[in-house]
C-alpha cells in the first residue's frame, strides 16, 4: 500500500466548487492529511468534501483578530509535524509535491517560501506577473501570522490577505512553483478585490509593521512593502504601475490575459487610494 506523506494541509474555502475539485484531486492520494475551514459556502464546497471524505470544519468571522488560517492553527490539532497553506485555487504539480517531501525530512529547518505561478484568464502569466513568493510551508508550532491591523472588519475579508507568517528558526526556499489557476468568474475576482483594497487602505493608513517592517533590504515581502509605502504617494502611480508591467516587464507578450492582468492590478492601486483618500475626508 502506498504510504502517504506525513503533513497536513490546511485549504480555507468560502464558495469553492469551481477551484475545489481540482486541488483535492493533486493532493488526495499524497497528504496525509487534508483540512477544509470553510466559511459559510452556499455552493457545493461542502458536498465536494463530504464526496472527497475531507474533514471539515467551520468557521466565522466575527472582525478583528485572528482571521480564518491563524484561527485554525490557534485551535485545531494537526497530526503532523509540517502543515501546508494551500488556497483552493492553487495546485500541486508533481514536480513540487517530491520536493516537498525531501524538504521536510531536513531536521535544520522550520519553514520554505514557495513561488506561486500565476494562470489568469486561461494562461499562465510569464511576464506580467513578477511572482510572488510566501511562506506556505511551516513545522507545526513554528509558525503564527503577523497582526497588522488591530480594527478589522468583515468588509476586510475573513482570511488573512497579505499577512506573513512569522517563523521561528532557520528558513529555505522551494524552487518548484505552485500554480495559481483560478476558475471562478472575473466578477468574483473583482468582489475579492475589492475586499483586499478595502484592508489595503485601512493597512497604508493604521497597520503596524512591528514583525516585518518594510524595508528595501530586507525579504520580498519587506521591500514589497518598502515599494508600496513610497509609491503610493507619487501621483500618477496606477498609469506608472501599469505601463512599468505591460510595457517595461513585457507583460504584453502574454497577450490579451497580460493586458487585463496588468490593468485590473493598476486599477486596484487606484482604488486603495481614493478609499484613503475617502477616509481622510471623514476624519
């Protein structure tokens, strides 16, 4: 009998049918363990589970700290000394899943970043999509996410957006990508962004940097966040964004997918700033 791969992965789900199916079927016969923390779904999220006898439990955000990922580690027993982040839209190629594997037999390190590869719109993005790597892959007990923001709320979204985890101990990266292949409709798209430019512009104006502070030397996530601080500022910065992207990164060689990519991307820098801007008219 094949043996399994001793780790847990946690998927958090809120109205996945369409993502679902098709990151359960790359990791069914390999983890160990599989957890869904869904949100409330009204689609077939939990029929999909149920089908695929993955255990499931439920969650509710109720604003503030901590959202839908902290939450379960605060308060589920994972059988597994490594646990996995993985998001219904992302997928486990074979090439990461045997990395993976030797990497968690190394006893000196307590967590890897892994570079997502990004399909939008049917294609996967070489070039105007400058990758964006995460630490999804932690030992049990090892990891927490970062609190940036004290006052959050459910027009916030009830997941974690762009927190980092805050691992303990000695760190590597895995070189395989996992690819980030998003079925559900634009329209959705644009719902879940909107969510994350409301949390974008509470974070610009009120969120704390205490864990990892923005910084151009230090990790991506910290000169990302350097970028964002400085940039933000400068006028014109959505038009600067999308024609750095589309023109000098060569985001137009993938085609239509890139040119709408980095066009909703400029857009949702135009509206982290106007709700800022709204806010400040209020106060």
């Amino acid at each position: 009998m094949f043996q399994k791969v001793a780790l847990s992965v946690l998927i958090p789900t809120k109205n996945e049918e369409r993502n679902l199916p098709a990151c359960l079927e790359a990791i069914m016969d390999w983890a160990d363990e599989i957890l869904i923390v869904d949100s409330g779904s009204t689609d077939k999220t939990l029929n999909i589970a149920l089908n695929a006898d993955i255990k499931t439990i439920h969650f509710e955000y109720k604003g503030g700290w901590p959202k839908k990922r902290q939450w379960t580690l605060n308060n589920y027993s994972f059988r597994n000394n490594w646990i996995l982040l993985l998001d219904a839209d992302e997928i486990l190629l074979p090439e990461i899943k045997k990395e993976i594997e030797i990497a968690i037999r190394n006893e000196n390190i307590n967590g890897y970043s892994i570079l997502l590869q990004m399909e939008f719109l049917g294609k996967k993005l070489k070039f105007a999509y400058p990758g964006l790597r995460k630490f999804s892959l932690f030992r049990k007990g090892k990891a927490r996410f970062e609190k940036r923001l004290e006052n959050q709320d459910n027009s916030m979204a009830d997941i974690e957006i762009h927190e980092h985890l805050v691992i303990e101990g000695k760190l590597g990266e895995i070189k395989s990508p996992i690819l980030h292949r998003n079925f559900n409709s634009l329209s959705r798209y644009i719902i879940k962004h909107n969510e994350y430019s409301n949390w974008e512009a509470a974070i610009l104006q009120f969120g704390n940097e205490y864990e990892l502070p923005a910084s151009i030397f230090g990790n991506q996530a910290q000169k990302r966040r350097w970028l964002k601080k400085k940039l933000y500022l400068l006028p014109g910065i959505s038009l600067i964004y999308f024609l750095f992207h589309y023109f000098f990164r060569l985001g137009f060689l993938d085609g239509k997918a890139g040119f709408y990519y980095c066009l909703f991307q400029s857009i949702q820098i135009i509206n982290v700033k106007a709700k800022i801007f709204e806010s400040k008219l209020s106060n």
